[in-house]
C-alpha cells in the first residue's frame, strides 16, 4: 500500500467520529435504563449499537479501500436502482405506523428513502461537477428535474422529514457549488410560495398538527406538546452541570418519549448538564470543521461536492434533531448521528465517512 | 495539514493501467478533471458560516434551557412531576313538580390504581381482592379491560362505592401500596327505586364507544344509559373542573393548583307529581301493567308508572351479572317501560276513535242497529261481548254498553281505507315524541300492510275485528291518553310532556269538529255515570270512561257456549284490561289511561286502580256514597 495514502488520512476526522460514537454509546447505556425498586435495569440497546458500530467500521474501510472517483461510474445505476426500490415500496412495502417507508428482505429491512438520499448526494455531486462556473438556469433545473421524482415518491409514503432532508442537502451543495445572481434571487422569492404549496398540499394532518403545536406546545400538554414539553423539562433540569450518568429522572421515570432514538440527546442534556451539551457540540463542530477541511483539501470538483454533500447529511441532521429537542424546530423524525441508537443508520454515517476519508487520503494523487 | 499543492497532474485515464477488462470497464475508468481545481471561495465561506450558525444557535438556546430557566425546569422536573386530574361535576339534580328529589347524588368512596406509581401490580391486584372480597381473576379482567383506556398516569377506578368499615381497614394500609388510592366520587342516587325507574333510566359507567363519540368523557365516568338520563344526558352531566397535581416520586400528591373550576350539571324539575306516582304505583298493586296521568290541556304528564319495576340504583353502582340476568331474564319483563315500550291491542277503547270517524264519516248518532249477540259473516261468527245482545242501539247507547255488532256493522260500511287514514291523523302508529329512549310506534293496519306482511288480500271479517279494537291494530297506552286528551283539549294533539319547562308542543290535530268532540265526550260521561265505566263515578267531580278487555287469544270457549273465566286461562292467555277515563273537579283536568296486563275485564281490574287515582287526587269524597246510590 502506498504509504501517501495513509499520511493524507484525515486522522482528525475518523478521531473525532470514534469519540462521538463513544459518547452515544454512554449515553445510550443510561437511556436504556429503567429505574425500578430494586435498582437499574438496563435493556440491551447499548450492545445492539456496538455490533452496529462494528458493521460500520466495515462499511468504512469497504468505502475507503477504492479510489472514490469510480463512484461518479456509478452515481447513474445506483440511482435507478433507488428509483426502483421506491417503486416498489407501495406495492410490497411493510406498513409501520400508518406510513409506508420499509421493504422487507426476510431477514432484515431496509429503508428505500435513505437509500435514495445517497443516491440523490451521488447525483448532484456528478451533475454539479461538469462545470466550474456557477450554476445558470439550464443547469440548476436539470439538478431540480433529477431530484423530483425520488423526492415525489418519498412525500407520498408519507414521509416529510426524509423528503426535507434530501432537499436540504441538495440546497447545501448548490449554495456551495455557487449560482448566478439572479437564479439565487429568483428562488429566494420563491421560497415562501414554495412552503406554502408544502403546508397545504403536501402535508398530512398530524404533520400540520406538529407544527402548529411546535409554536404552542402549552396548548395540548397531554398529546402531541408532550414530547416537546417533557424533552425541554428534561434538558432544563440538567442546568449547569446535569443530574450525572444515570440519573436522569426524566428518562429513568419514563417520562421521556423516545429517549433511545429522536430524543437521546434530552437523555444526554439532563445528565451532563449546560457543560457536556457544550462540548458535545463543540465536538460536533469539530467534526463538521474536519470533513470541511477535506472539501477545501479535494483535488477535483466530484470529490470536494461529494465531501460537502456528506457535510451538509451531517450537518442538516444535528441541527435538526438538537434543534427539536431543545424546541427550536418542530417534531420530526430525524436522529441524531452517532448518538441516536439505531442499526442502518449508524452503518450509513460510518461508510459516509469512509468517503470523506477516501477523498482526503487520495489528494496525493493529484502531486504526481 | 499539508498546504494544499496547486500544481495538478497532468490528465491519466487509469489509475489501474494494467488490463482489467470487462464488464468492469467502465466501473474501472476513472475520469479526471485536468484543470486546476480550487474549491469556490464562497462556497468555503458558506460552510463556515453555517457551522458557526450551529454552534451559535445551539448554544444560546441551550444556556437559555439550562442555565436561565434551569432551576425552573429541575423544580419540574426532578422532585415534582405534573399531573392533571379532573374535578368531577355534580351531576345535576332532578325533582319533580312541586321540588322533590327524586334523583340526586351522594358521596362515594372508591380504590383507584396508577399503573406508573406502582411497584409489583400483581401484588397490588391480589391486595385489593383482599380487600374486597372480589376474586383475583375478576379483579385482573377489569384491570386488563381498563388499562388501555388511561393514559399514562392517569387513574384506574378497581373499586366502587367501598362500604364504610372497608374504607377505615384500606386507609389504614394503604401507605404499604404506592399507586393505590382512595378517590371521591359522587353517586347517583334514586331515592324513589322502583317507582321512576323507568321513566329516570340510570346512569353506568361508560364504555368504549361512548368515549369515542364524545371527547370530553373519560374512563371512569358515569353517563345516562336510559331513560331520561340518556335523553337530558347533557344538561345534567354539567363539565368537568381540572387540577394541575405536583405529585413527588413516590406518587404522593404535594400540592394542587385549580386551572378549571367544575361547572355542576342543570337542575331539571319534571311534570311528574311524586305523591301522585306513588299512589298510581301502589294502586297498581304489582299488577304487571302502567299508568298514564297526563293534563289533557298542557300535555303535561302528571305520572307515569310502569309495572313491575326494578331499582336503578343498582344500575349506579354498578349492577353485578347475576342481578342482571334475573332481570334480562325474568318473565314479568321489568326492564320494560310498558307505557311506551309495549304495544297491546287496544279492545273496547277503541271504539272511541271509531265512534269519531263515523261521525265525520257522515253517519248519523240516530241511526239505530239491531244486536243479536252476533253476526255472522260467511262461515264465522262474530259475537257481542253480551250473550244475547244488546237489542236496539244507537251510536250513543251502543258506547256507553260497548256494544261490538253495532261497530262490526258501522265499520264494514265505512271501509278499512278509511279507518287506516282516521286512526293514523289521531297518532296511532307514530311515536309520540315524549322524549324518552326506545319509544313504539305502534301499529295500525291497512290492506298494503296485510299483503306485505302475510300475502294475503284484507277481508271483511279483518274490519270486524279492527272496529272493535282487536286483530292487527297495536297500541301505546301513551298513544290512547294523548287521543283522549285532544277529545278534550279542543283537538290539539299534544307531544307529552315529562320536563316541566318544556314547551306545549301540538303534533297534530285531531280530525274531529266541536261535535264529535262533544259527543264521545258525552258518551264517556254516560259510561261512567251508568254504564261499563261506572266503576269510576263520583259525585263531586265531572267524570268519564271507557273500558276495553283486549283479547290475547282468539276466544276460548268452554264445554257448551259458555266463556272461559279469567281465573280459568293461562296467565299469558288472559285478556289486558283497559280504562280510560277523564275527570274534572274544581277547574283541574286529568285524563288517567289504565293497563293491567293479563288483568282480565277493564272495569273489575282496571276500573278501580284508575278510581283510586281519582281519590288521590280529587280527595276521598263519599266515593262509597257513590257506590251506594246505584
């Protein structure tokens, strides 16, 4: 192996991910703790993730171990192969709460719109990286045209927060790639026609209702301001220097909804107090400031789109979930990376980062 | 970090130059851009600006959460956790006219259950059958039932109504059971048991659809299931008040604040007169039948009893499957509010609403019939209630002395189509809205309701049999009163009424002029100053009265030609017995319809349960006087 791959390595990277995997896993032991009289009992979440983190690491070295470049091969058939999987969510797909968003393999199910959302990173990064100039109308719509269809057939399984995502992320790559003047201003007018298309046709009931009660939880404290109240409870009660590992009374009391998934930073905040959410984000921004580094490192436009497309998955997430935890966003059902428990998705947020990894550690290439 | 090298290489087409061939070609060809590639500068910016805006953001509202509000919210959240519990509302009283309760609530103590508090349910499940005496398993079925219609902390009512001895032991060891606790809840309570039974209904707990219909009940509430505590459900369930409970972590309440005040249910005083209920039940002697005493002039109901009864108190305490089987089950139907729930064959009385058609029917009051005792029609033979018959009768005559051949005859000239039509305009096969659950219609026959129903054509004898109130025809006594009441009130058909402050409603008028009106009201006069309803006669007061033995079965007839007597038949086979009669004393009117069921002749057994509801209400005057001067 070429010695130059390994000093290109962004090691500050793959340290600060490690430290936040760890940090998940701790809190997750605490969060699947139930106080009972005769002391803890503790379900086996935090092994669970453990075995998932392992998954990832595989994933990881699988994502770095080629030269990330083939990806642009194959940003077209993965793509078509996410169109099709979404096809098929409605006519085989598993119904899990009154939407349907899962097709079952048998011995494990998968969930077509994240995998559409790589697709649609992939994509963008390839169409985005033909040309160097900053995007006019003809080649900003062609990005829009592309991404409408997946996105279309993720709204309708219901499934609003995926949906965002995928523009979000699109959104960061082409603020980043750069547009001409007047396409910028022209969608920054439309804007609020756009969101108002969103609340009137595109939403469900109950995801109007979570809106609405996001800007007054007080009104239905028993429904749905339930989870709203109890996490900023939760989080409040931590003050300065938390209620310490494993004595979060919100959590261990039950009180707090969905503490081993959407909420597990409420578990984290009541715990460590205003100091450890401070250095968790700290080491968020961190993180978020190393894959940047590798964007501003890239030798070529595909691998620096690409590393920003990964940047703005991470980033949109830990905004979006900390922002609904501590009651800055509406509820919606979006993890937290690396601190909410869940399998699939702590594979994706290691491989993505054996991308990053890959485009850093293969910038020599470019030296000759 | 290296500085970033900006000289680029020159272009290659394969980092892997060395021939993999394929179908992985094009996997394998790696494109490079051969410019000098250099991030966009703004796009650099962007991302650190928006990574500024996280940190920035996240942190101003979490300092704001936990270090400005903190106290606040570990106060909320680490001794005290908030819980509401509702404030129940007095379920609004019922009295009747003259404000008597008849219907209130009193304190009741029960044994609630929050799942969360509690530390081994099983245990807790097992303690409470201790208590109580009610056996573990029923105590789990209602603890498997109930759990999934609270939310989280809210309160599992497990027990009713704890006599007072149990209250004073639970207390006692209650504080070795987190979860459990006593709660107050009022109960409804019917002083009057059987006698407004049926016309108050009762409440019950409510159940699963119930809830579903209506938001503002919760597990645990009790509502109307019947009668009028179903139909003014409403107004008498007042609305719920609500406390904000700071409870600590071993369940105890540590303070409350009131967010809601209790608004307590509408007082409602129905028509009803509870001495006169009284008498009515007491006159009725257990007899199974009902009493009607409306106002023919406001619609106002003055009693209404039904008999046998049951108490409804059980209902409000939660009745038990074996008092209830005995009810559903028993063959005297006590759950059944005869007044309007039973459809009998109206008999003699019936000649009242015939004799009205005739005369709107042009048939003249003079017009005299010869009564042989029977008639007969083809190969049947129809006969007069009186052996040997009744000689010559008129309209008049032949009402007071009930004669039948006089009605078979008269019918047949008219025609069925038009009885169909008279007996319907005076509210016979309609309900007549007096606002309670379940109400009959009735039935009244026509030549389009026989073929449907059994295919066949409608025949002569068919009309023979309706003159005289037999055959098909089926009526509520409710249904006779309000007829009786429109012969007197002017012609107004009259929705009875049972709350006081209801409106007089006219449903209908009556298809009769001044005359008819005057001349059956005459007619009633003669039957009971001398003819079949005598039994009801009295000096003191203007009274009248027909009465009616509705034949159950088609006529039995003993060895020879003789008539089975009552005692002789099977009970279910004997005729009901009928009066209706009004009276008027010192400008008060009353119409009082009388129904024993299975009684026998209207005028032996029917005839004096209305007479000692006349005593009760026109006082005992020298009613033996009276009886003496015949």
């Amino acid at each position: 192996m070429d010695t130059r791959l390994f000093s290109h390595t962004n090691w500050s990277l793959l340290a600060l991910m490690l430290l936040l995997y760890l940090a998940g896993m701790v809190n997750l032991y605490s969060a699947s703790g139930t106080r009972l009289d005769s002391g803890m009992s503790f379900s086996g979440f935090y092994q669970r993730q453990m075995v998932w983190g392992v998954c990832g690491l595989c994933g990881m070295m699988v994502a770095m171990s080629f030269d990330y470049r083939r990806l642009r091969n194959l940003a077209w058939p993965f793509f078509f192969i996410s169109l099709i999987l979404l096809l098929l969510v409605p006519v085989a797909g598993k119904t899990i709460y009154g939407a349907k968003r899962w097709l079952s393999l048998g011995f494990m199910s998968i969930q077509p719109s994240e995998i559409a959302k790589l697709a649609v990173l992939l994509i963008a990064a390839r169409i985005l990286s033909r040309e160097a100039k900053p995007l006019g109308w003809k080649n900003f719509l062609s990005v829009i045209a592309v991404v409408t269809l997946p996105c279309c057939l993720v709204i309708l399984q219901p499934d609003l927060g995926t949906t965002l995502m995928i523009l979000l992320i699109l959104a960061g790559m082409v603020l980043f790639h750069g547009l001409r003047g007047y396409v910028f201003k022209t969608c920054l007018l439309l804007a609020p026609c756009a969101a108002a298309l969103m609340w009137f046709v595109g939403m469900h009931d109950y995801q109007r209702q979570r809106i609405l009660t996001f800007l007054n939880p007080g009104n239905d404290p028993r429904g749905t301001g339930y989870h709203i109240l109890q996490s900023r409870i939760a989080i409040g009660s931590g003050q300065l220097w938390g209620k310490g590992f494993t004595e979060g009374t919100q959590s261990q009391l039950r009180f707090l909804p969905e503490r081993h998934s959407d909420f597990a930073v409420a578990v984290f905040g009541e715990e460590w107090g205003f100091v450890g959410c401070l250095i968790l984000i700290t080491l968020f921004c961190l993180f978020l400031l190393a894959i940047f580094s590798t964007a501003s490192q890239a030798k070529d436009r595909f691998g620096s789109l690409l590393v920003v497309g990964v940047f703005f998955y991470f980033f949109w997430q830990i905004f979006i979930n900390i922002g609904m935890v501590i009651g800055l966003m509406p509820v919606v059902g979006i993890p937290l990376p690396f601190i909410s428990y869940g399998g699939s998705a702590t594979v994706l947020n290691f491989t993505l980062i054996g991308i990053v990894l890959n485009v850093s550690m293969r910038r020599f290439m470019f030296k000759g | 970090m290296k500085p970033p090298h900006n000289t680029a290489v020159p272009a290659r087409t394969d980092a892997y130059p060395h021939g993999r061939r394929g179908l992985f070609r094009s996997w394998l060809k790696i494109q490079v851009e051969n410019e000098r590639y250099q991030p966009p500068h703004n796009g650099l910016i962007i991302l650190q600006v928006f990574i500024g805006i996280l940190f920035f953001v996240l942190v101003t509202r979490l300092w704001y959460l936990q270090i400005q509000r903190g106290e606040e919210f570990a106060r909320l959240s680490l001794e005290n956790r908030l819980r509401q519990e509702h404030i129940f509302a007095p379920r609004g009283r019922i009295m009747d006219m003259a404000g008597k309760t008849i219907a209130d609530n009193r304190t009741a103590y029960g044994l609630s259950l929050v799942r969360e508090d509690c530390r081994d349910i099983p245990a807790t499940l097992t303690q409470i059958s201790v208590w109580s005496g009610i056996p573990v398993s029923q105590i789990w079925e209602k603890y498997q039932q109930d759990r999934f219609k609270v939310k989280s902390f809210e309160p599992i009512l497990m027990l009713t109504d704890i006599s007072f001895e149990l209250l004073a032991r639970i207390e006692s060891e209650i504080f070795a059971w987190p979860g459990l606790e006593i709660v107050v809840r009022t109960k409804r309570n019917y002083p009057e048991k059987d006698i407004f039974a049926h016309v108050l209904g009762y409440v019950a707990e409510v159940n699963e659809k119930e809830m579903e219909d209506d938001p503002a009940l919760a597990a645990g509430d009790f509502v109307g299931k019947a009668g009028l505590e179903l139909e003014l459900e409403k107004q008498l369930r007042g609305q719920k008040g609500l406390f904000d409970v700071e409870v600590d972590a071993h369940g105890r309440a540590l303070g409350r604040v009131l967010k809601k005040e209790p608004r307590s249910g509408h007082e409602t005083n129905l028509s009803l007169d509870l001495s006169l209920q009284r008498a009515a039940w007491e006159a009725l002697g257990g007899e199974a039948g009902c009493v009607v005493v409306m106002e023919p002039d406001s619609g106002k109901l003055r009693a209404l009893v039904t008999s046998p009864a049951y108490d409804n108190n059980l209902f409000a305490a939660g009745i038990s499957r074996r008092d209830w089987e005995a009810l559903r089950t028993s063959n005297r139907f006590p759950l059944q509010n005869r007044v309007i729930q039973s459809v009998y064959p109206p008999g003699s009385v019936w000649k009242l609403v015939m004799a009205a058609m005739f005369l709107e029917h042009g048939i003249s009051p003079r017009e005299n019939v010869f009564c042989p005792g029977q008639v007969k029609l083809g190969g049947q033979i129809f006969r007069c209630w009186k052996q040997g018959g009744h000689g010559n009768v008129n309209m008049e005559s032949a009402l007071v002395v009930s004669c039948d051949v006089y009605f078979y005859l008269m019918a047949e000239k008219v025609g069925i189509d038009k009885i169909e039509a008279y007996a319907k305009a005076c509210g016979f096969g309609r309900a007549t809205g007096i606002g309670l659950p379940h109400e009959r219609t009735g039935l009244v026959p026509s030549r389009a309701w026989k073929r449907r129903r059994f295919g066949q054509p409608w025949v002569r004898g068919d009309t023979y049999n309706i003159s005289i109130g037999q055959g098909y025809t089926l009526v509520t006594p409710l249904q006779v009163a309000v007829y009786v009441s429109a012969l007197l009130n002017g012609g107004d058909l009259l929705k009875p009424r049972l709350v006081e402050e209801d409106e007089r409603l006219v449903t209908g008028k009556l298809p009769a002029g001044a005359g008819t009106r005057d001349f059956i009201v005459k007619a009633m006069r003669l039957a009971a100053s001398g003819g079949t309803a005598r039994v009801v006669a009295r000096k003191d007061a203007d009274m009248g009265g027909k009465t009616g033995t509705a034949q159950v079965v088609k006529l039995k007839m003993a060895a020879g030609d003789r008539r089975l007597r009552t005692a002789e038949m099977e009970y279910a086979q004997r005729d009901h017995a009928w009066i209706v009669t009004w009276g008027a004393k010192d400008g008060k009117r009353y119409v009082i319809v009388v129904m024993v069921e299975h009684g026998g002749g209207g005028s032996s057994v029917a005839g004096p349960v209305a007479r000692k509801i006349y005593d009760h209400l026109f006082g005992p005057e020298a009613a033996l006087a009276a009886r003496a001067a015949q």
